[in-house]
C-alpha cells in the first residue's frame, strides 16, 4: 500500500485584524519529516502507524503556525499548492491520511480544509479512501463531512493526545483499505459556541462527554467518533460545534442514530459549560492575588491569548500588575519586535525608557511607556527575549508572536516560577505544567481578541440563533 500524508494546521482568529502571512508559518519539506516534525503530534502519529503496518509512506508538505488572524491567501494557496502538486506527482495513491486543524480561515476561504480536500479528490479520486486527524476545536463543514472519508478529533483540552488522535485517523484508514470496505460521516451540527476555558477535559461537563467516545467507538459499525467544539474566535458562517462519527457505510442508519443521541446528550448539557477556573475582573484579580497565602498565584490574561490567536501585544493588565505595587511578580510575555530591538540595543543593568505594546493592532491605548531596567537578554524555541523589571514586576518582551504557556521557557531565562508570588500569563486554561505548580489559577476578563465573554465580540457571519448568544433558542436535532 502506498499512502499519502501532509497537513495544514492553523487555527484562524477572525477578530485578531493581523493577517497571517508566510513568516507566521513553520513550514516542513516531505524530505525533512522525519527529522522536523515532533514525535508528540498528529502528523507523527499518522506516520508511526502507517509505516507500523507495513505501508510505504510518502510525507508530502506539511505547514504550522501559532494561531493567528486570517490567513493571508497567498499563504493559503502555496500550503494547498505544495500539496496538491506533490500529491499529483508522486501518485498513484492507495490512501490519504490528513493532519489538519480545522478551524482555517482564509481572506478568500471561509473553509479552507474542505476547499483542500475538493482539490485532493480531483487528484485521486472517489474510490481512495482519504482520513483526517482533527483538532477538538475544529469548525467542521458539510463539504469537510463529505469530502472525507473519516474523521478523528483530539479528545482533551488542554490538549495532550494529539499523537494518539493521528494513531486513530490512520487507523481508519487501515480499516478502509484491509476491509476493502466504504466508510462514512454521520455528523450533527450543533448550534454552540464556547471557548476552551469554559470545556476543559479535566471537568464535567465536557469530562463525561469526551469520555464517551470510547462507548461509542466499541460499538458495531464504528470507526471513530468525536466531538468537535468550534472555535468562538473566529466570525464564520460555519461556526459552531458538533457531533461526528465514521462507521461502515452499510451501517449508515445506525450511524445516523448514534451521532443524533452524541448530539443531544451534548446540547441537554448546554448550559452546565461555564468555567472550571475562578473568572473575574482584571482588578479583582488582581486583588485576590495579592491577598492571597500561598504561592505562586497564576493570573491568565485571557483576552490576550496568542495560542487562540490573540495579537498579544496588549499591555493594559501588565499595567494593572504594575501600579498595583507588586513585590515579587513576573508577567510573560508581550510581543514587540521594535521594543525588543531597543532593549537589545543595551547592555544588561541598564536603566531606561521604552515603549511596549500595540505594534500590531496599532491600538494607542495598549502602547504602555514606562522606565524599567534591562536584566536578561535569551533565547528561547528560536525567539529572542528581553527581560525588564518594573518595581516588583518582572516583565518579559519577545522579539515576535510566540506560546509561553510553559513553564520551562522561563526556566530557560534563568527564571524558575515557582520563585515569584504572581505570575501573569498571556494564556487561557493553563498547561498540564503550570497547573502542577499553581496554588491558584485566576482567569482574568480582559478585553482583547480572545475575549471570554462571548456575547461582546462583533458576530456577523455566524449562523443565529445560536447558544449562549441566544439562550432561549430551540434546537431540533438533525443530520
């Protein structure tokens, strides 16, 4: 069996004006794969499978980014170009194995996934069986359910098997290819918004759901079932979350069954998804922190999160934490190239004035000017830090867009977490990481592109009625 596989991965924050463009990728050559691509992903975990099996594998192109605004569509057309040649070239094809996100928008796309699997079929097809690994945030579409023929989403949020969900979307395939059989999508759209901090696996609702799915993939007929959440950041005419199944295709009435009972055990759960951290105002959390007895307090800058596509280069709660008077804080991280440039262009112990913030949404009111004295100049996942200190806040500025929702990028300035009270995170639920070290988790509701209160973002695109933006609307279940 000879199999194809590739994957375009971004998740597309619509309210975040910054475009994403070609320096925003990570972009991986088929040659370059197994020595690139990192063994804990969906990609790695097609691959492992497939070439377990005894397949021969063909890595095509695969491309990452941190999440961002809309794609630019340049980018876009290069990511689907790369694929689609490499996938015409190097055929014929037995199967198609696919890493993608699922929640992509581009300026000119509102569905870039399905308008990418569109182009794989006319290369290869209706009779080869094509599978997609999916992320839980996923926004998934009617010509994404019909242009694939199985799905598999990541079942944990934070998310910590993503290989374990490219092990299963291969394995769909395996089944399709070793049966010789049809398989196919059952999939309810369910009319729900909700944002990551409010459906953390960890607690119920969302625990008792995702953990179903091993019921529901035990029974006859199954393949793989998921639950896809959307993503709320994002205005698209295909908003919303859902419930999807593959199965055999002469099992199809049972699946239509099975994905209707998925959808409505998950809407009959609607309202019991509200936050699993303690939510409050900036100040107050603020003043909770600083009253608090034991350390270290962890405040998440929840409207400012660049792993959900936030710009990131908001300074107001940086300010807060200052004024405040803290002795013994650290905040991480804003993004500025040219504050990172002039505090590169000093020498460690100085003293002197900067700008920070608002360099990519251009907003005056997040440009924060203050003196603070330059004690660490590092180097972290190929980006450059500079790190200041303020009074009692320890603040770090990156020379780009950049994830520290890790400990242990700190750790890598010579800074260990656990030594500060407070820390302040441009994140939203924290990572498996720093929720082993916090002795208290605080989401504060600051205003930015990943804002938690949902009903204040500006929704045109998206379908209405839809929960909790319309608390009192009817959902008749249909497929």
């Amino acid at each position: 069996m000879k199999i194809a596989i590739a994957s375009m991965a971004h998740e597309s924050n619509t309210f975040n004006p910054v475009k994403a463009g070609f320096d925003a990728f990570r972009f991986i050559d088929g040659k370059n794969f197994a020595d690139e691509m990192h063994p804990d992903t969906s990609a790695a975990g097609i691959y492992d499978t497939l070439i377990a099996s005894g397949a021969t594998v063909i890595p095509l192109f695969f491309a990452y980014a941190i999440p961002a605004g809309t794609v630019e569509n340049e980018v876009y057309e290069h990511i689907k170009t790369k694929i689609t040649e490499s996938l015409l070239s190097q055929g014929p094809w037995d199967g198609v194995c696919l890493a993608l996100h699922g929640s992509m928008a581009a300026e000119e796309q509102d569905d870039p996934e399905g308008d990418l699997l569109e182009a794989v079929r006319k290369i290869v097809g209706d009779d080869i069986p094509v599978t997609c690994a999916l992320d839980m945030h996923a926004t998934v579409t009617r010509r994404m359910v019909e242009l694939s023929d199985g799905y598999s989403a990541y079942r944990t949020a934070p998310h910590v098997d993503e290989r374990e969900t490219g092990v299963r979307a291969a394995n769909i395939l395996l089944n399709a290819l070793n049966e010789g059989k049809k398989t196919i999508n059952a999939f309810v759209k369910i009319p729900f918004l909700v944002s990551g901090e409010q459906s953390e696996t960890r607690v119920d609702p969302a625990k008792s759901l995702f953990e179903s799915l091993k019921k529901y993939d035990s029974l006859l007929g199954m393949l793989s079932s998921s639950y896809v959440m959307g993503f709320p950041w994002a205005d698209s005419p295909h908003g919303g979350a859902g419930a999807l199944v593959t199965g055999w295709d002469e099992d199809r009435e049972k699946l239509e069954v099975i994905v209707k009972e998925m959808a409505a055990k998950f809407w009959a759960k609607r309202a019991d998804f509200t936050f699993s951290t303690q939510a409050m105002r900036a100040e107050q959390a603020i003043e909770t922190a600083l009253a608090a007895k034991e350390f270290p307090v962890i405040i998440s800058d929840s409207a400012d999160n660049p792993t959900a596509g936030a710009s990131q280069d908001t300074t107001r709660f940086l300010q807060q934490m200052i004024e405040s008077k803290m002795k013994n804080a650290v905040y991480t991280c804003v993004a500025d190239p040219e504050a990172y440039k002039t505090c590169a262009s000093h020498s460690i112990g100085d003293e002197f004035a900067i700008t920070v913030g608002g360099c990519f949404s251009k907003k005056e009111n997040e440009r924060f000017m203050l003196t603070a004295k330059l004690i660490i100049l590092a180097e972290s996942e190929n980006t450059s830090y500079a790190v200041m200190q303020k009074n009692g806040v320890t603040f770090t500025i990156s020379n780009k867009r950049c994830a520290t929702y890790k400990p242990d990028t700190l750790r890598d300035f010579g800074l260990e977490p656990k030594s500060f009270d407070i820390i302040g995170i441009k994140a939203g639920y924290l990572s498996p990481e720093y929720q082993k070290i916090s002795k208290l988790s605080i989401l504060a509701l600051t205003e930015g592109d990943t804002a938690l209160e949902l009903k204040n973002l500006p929704y045109i695109k998206t379908p209405r009625p839809i929960y909790p933006l319309d608390p009192e609307m009817v959902f008749n279940i249909t497929s």
